[in-house]
C-alpha cells in the first residue's frame, strides 16, 4: 500500500525492486577521510521524498531532531467496546513502565546524541469518543485519513477531559491503545504536524499510534521503529513481507525483533550519530586498508565506523563492524556486515532501500534469518567478491573488537 503525504508507515509499502549491476567509479584525489562527505547520497529533500521516506542525506522540514532533545509524549486510550480492564498489566503505569526502555535504547544507539525525553501521561485510559471497530485501522483498511482521524480524536478527548495541553507542541506524540482493543492491531507512523480540531498545536512533526502487536510481537521497541521514521528512516522490510527480508536480523527499521537491532551506520550518519571524519569514503579505483569499529560502541571520534565505496548517486556500498554489545547482545554473528544502499528515484519510490550481501549464502542463517550469520569474519568467510561490483572485500586481522578490512575497487 502506498500513501500520498502525509506519509503512512508500518503497514505494507508495494514497491518495485531495481538493483543496477554497472560501474561508475569517479577519480579522487581525496584521501578516504576528507572525503566523506562525497559519499553521501543526496537527495533536494532529505529523508522524504513524494511521500516516501529514504536513504538519502539532505535538509528536510518533515523530520523530528535526531539530535539533542527529541521532545515526546505519550498518553493512553481505552474504547466503549473494548474497556481497557485496568488490571495487571493493562494499567497506565504499567504500561508505561513496558515502553519505558525505549529511552536507554536510544541513548546507547546514539551515542548519547539523542536525548530521547519520552514524557507519559499515565493517570488514567482516555476514552475515545468511537467504538475500537470503527477507526479502520487493521493493515488492510487503514488509510491516512482514518490514522489522522484516530489521532485527532484521540487528542481531541485528552484536551477535552483535562489533559494539559503542551507549553510547545511536542516533536512526535504516541498514541497507546489498552491491551484488549483487538482491532487496533498494528504500530502506523503518520509525518505531519498535529493540531486538535480546537486548532491546539500537539505535536510539530507526526503522531505515532500503537496497537496489540505490540504486546503479542514486537514490545517496547516498536517505539524505536516508529521513531525511526519520525527521525526519516524508512522501512526495510519488503512488502510481500517474505521471511528473511533485505537485512535478515540487522537493524530493527527491518524486523523490530531482530537480533542484531541497532541501526545500520549508515543510518546513524543520516541522523548525526556518525561524524564525517569516522566515514571513509572510497570513490576511485584501487586497494586501500581501513580499521572499522563496532557500531554499537561509542568509541573515540575519530574511529572509523563505516567503510562507503560510492557508485554514484543512486548506490553505494557499506562495511561496517556488528560486535555483542550495547544493544546487540542478543546478535546471532560478528564481524563485517556488507549492504548496499540505494537511493529513492524522483518520486521517492524504492524498494529494499538497503540490501545486506550475504557471505553464506543457503547457510540457513540464524535464528530464521537467513542474512543474520552473513558477516565475513577471520573464522569463517574473510573474502567476498561483490556481486556485480567489481569491488572484493577482505578482513585480515581483528583488532579487540575491530576489523581492518581491505577493499579493492578494481
Ligand atoms: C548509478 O549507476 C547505476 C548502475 O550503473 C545506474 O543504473 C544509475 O542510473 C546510476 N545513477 C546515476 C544518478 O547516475
Ligand atoms: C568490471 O571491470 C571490468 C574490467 O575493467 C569491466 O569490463 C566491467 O564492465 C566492470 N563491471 C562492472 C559491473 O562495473
Ligand atoms: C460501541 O460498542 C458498545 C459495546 O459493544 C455498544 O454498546 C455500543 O452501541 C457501540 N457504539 C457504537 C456507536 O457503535
Ligand atoms: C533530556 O531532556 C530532558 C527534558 O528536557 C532533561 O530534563 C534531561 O536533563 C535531558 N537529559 C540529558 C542527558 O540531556
Ligand atoms: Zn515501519
């Protein structure tokens, strides 16, 4: 399903999948640092396209800050069909102590960089003035029209039954059904500012609404998914929803309960969290050697996180360092993860934006994932030729936890 802006997420994106096998490595005379930013793909409006999100880099009005204070707010509601029970686990304070951890998740993601301020009205259910039946938000019926007519409903009863109304409007607001509203059933992420009908300014960038496969599936970090595309990520699951998908178990914008959940470098230098200076960028022909540190670690600034070889400004082709660590302690593999990055056409349209090139192929994979066990590592795979790339990546030693990891671009 594709939705004109304000952009819909969450549900299901069709797509058309194009990968381009030819090569066009520009010269440089740069050295891999100083050219970073080169590396980027760049598009006139950063992260959001025709009503797309992306991978791109470039200003754009429509993302919430994915540095310092992302300022958001999340309140409760419960429907005449399905009262929420007010017990156990289905009270306000529970609940929000069930999404609570999605505040550390950040900070150790980003460095420290986001300070994720999650503020939670927890005093009570807010009762939505329709029937949980009647909003239209199952996969297949929701559209953005019946999200936003939800979110304003739902903002309308919290102003009206003596919710404090922000001093400013919050950046991204949260909207969290009780746990028996059945037909509330998935997490959708709408980019547009909020106002309640009496013209109350809520929420400057989008509204997030959650729904019961929260609980049975996905938990608190469903929170860092949707914010993920209120901070421009887009998703990277394919539409048809097939197992294994683009990235396997990496990065949770493509399965929320991925093993090895943080997000991609390449998304941390789309949001900031990455330096220009720990980017080495590779546009020329030719070998060069480079040490990679873990994603998940903080490290010194001018540790190199990621490894972009650059095609043009359509594709380019990242090596970047996954340890057990931070948030990926539950990660089924170590060592170099290799993808593509491809960006959105004119329209925004692109589908599998990232692509992780698997270096065991019919391995199985881990834990159901057929890319989570694709690394290269010293043990097991150490040379990968790229499919259709005319690139080969190699590591040759580990460092502690990092990798010096050879490219030749030839
Ligand atoms: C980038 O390279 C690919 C493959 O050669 C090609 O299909 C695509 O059109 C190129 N994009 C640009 C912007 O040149
Ligand atoms: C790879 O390099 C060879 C030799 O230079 C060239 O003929 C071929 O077109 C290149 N392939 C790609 C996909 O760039
Ligand atoms: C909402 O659901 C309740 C309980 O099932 C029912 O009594 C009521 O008539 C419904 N209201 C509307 C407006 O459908
Ligand atoms: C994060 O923001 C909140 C709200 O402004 C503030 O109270 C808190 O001190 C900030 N934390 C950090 C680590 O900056
Ligand atoms: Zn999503």
């Amino acid at each position: 399903m594709r939705l004109l802006p304000p952009v819909l997420l969450g549900a299901i994106t069709a797509l058309a999948a194009t990968i381009s096998t030819t090569h066009d490595h520009r010269p440089s005379t740069l050295t891999p640092r100083a050219n970073a930013p080169t590396c980027k793909l760049t598009a006139s409006n950063g992260g959001y396209v025709g009503g797309s999100l992306h991978e791109a880099f470039g200003p754009s009005t429509v993302c919430a800050p994915s540095k310092g204070l992302l300022n958001t707010f999340m309140f409760f509601v419960d429907f005449s069909d399905y009262p929420a029970s007010n017990t156990g686990d289905d009270t306000p304070a529970k609940l929000k102590e069930f999404f609570a951890p999605s505040m550390e998740w950040y900070t150790h993601s980003s460095y420290g960089r986001l300070n994720f301020s999650l503020a939670v009205d927890a005093s009570r259910f807010y009762r939505m003035p329709g029937n949980a039946s009647t909003y239209n938000l199952g996969r297949g019926t929701i559209t953005t029209e019946s999200h936003l007519k939800y979110i304003r409903d739902a903002v309308d009863v919290y102003l009206s039954a003596g919710g404090k109304a922000p001093g400013d409007p919050y950046d991204v607001v949260y909207i969290v059904p009780a746990r028996n509203a059945l037909t509330i059933e998935a997490a959708f992420t709408t980019l547009t500012p909020i106002r309640s009908r009496s013209g109350v300014s809520f929420s400057k960038f989008s509204a997030v609404t959650t729904g019961m496969n929260t609980y049975t599936h996905w938990q608190y970090k469903v929170i860092n998914h949707e914010t993920g595309h209120a901070l421009c990520l887009p998703d990277l699951y394919p539409s048809t929803g097939s197992a294994g998908g683009y990235v396997g178990g990496w990065d949770l914008m493509g399965y929320i309960k991925a093993t090895g959940p943080d997000y991609f470098a390449w998304h941390k230098w789309k949001l900031g969290w990455i330096d220009d200076a720990q980017v080495d960028c590779i546009t020329d022909r030719g070998s060069t050697t480079h040490t990679v540190y873990p994603v998940e670690l903080k490290g010194s600034a001018m540790e190199t996180k990621a490894v972009v070889v650059k095609r043009n400004n359509t594709m380019a082709l990242v090596a970047e360092v996954r340890a057990k660590t931070g948030v990926d302690m539950t990660a089924c593999a170590t060592g170099v993860v290799l993808y593509t990055v491809q960006n959105a056409d004119p329209r925004g349209r692109v589908a599998g934006p990232i692509r992780v090139i698997d270096s065991t192929p019919r391995s199985g994979g881990c834990r159901g994932e057929e890319l989570s066990d694709g690394t290269l590592t010293l043990e097991r795979v150490k040379t990968l030729a790229v499919p259709g790339w005319n690139v080969t990546v190699s590591v040759t030693e580990k460092v502690g936890e990092a990798y010096r990891v050879k490219v030749d671009v030839y």
